[in-house]
C-alpha cells in the first residue's frame, strides 16, 4: 500500500508535503509582488464564468436573430417554389 502512495505521489508523502510548502510559499511570494491576492484571482475566476454564461446566451440569441433573419427570405422563396412546382 505504501508503494502505491509513494508511486503516486512520486516521493514520501512527508517529503512530498514539503516540496509542495515551498511550492506554495515561492509562487505566493511572485504572486504578491505583482499585485494579486486571492479574493482578486478568486473574483476573475468567478467573472470568467459568468461572462461566459452571459456571452454564450446572447450568442444563442444571435442565433434566433440569424434564424428569423434568414427565414425571411427562404420560407417564402420555398412557398413558391411548391405552388410552382405542384401546378404541373
């Protein structure tokens, strides 16, 4: 069982611990030098999703737009071409 772990872990799960501690503390450091703190990143994550929620319905919309857009045009022409074709 422990072989699984460290396999999966690719070390010691204490020295894994660690690594990922300084991991963590190095990237904080950089991350707070340039300005960001985690209620930032957590707000632009959080807007991300929402303007893609946003954008993606008002993409469907262009789409019902495009559809009524295009309707205009070949309900009618397919209309005639029935009446025409069904008089012969």
């Amino acid at each position: 069982m422990a072989d699984g772990v460290n396999k999966f872990l690719g070390d010691t799960p204490g020295r894994t611990i660690v690594k990922l501690i300084v991991v963590c503390l190095i990237v904080g450091f950089v991350l707070a030098f340039f300005g960001f703190t985690p209620d930032n990143i957590i707000d632009s994550i959080r807007y991300w999703f929402l303007d893609i929620w946003y954008n993606g319905f008002r993409a469907l919309g262009r789409v019902g737009d495009y559809l009524v857009l295009g309707a205009i045009i070949v309900i009618p022409v397919f209309i005639i071409l029935r009446l025409m074709s069904s008089r012969r």
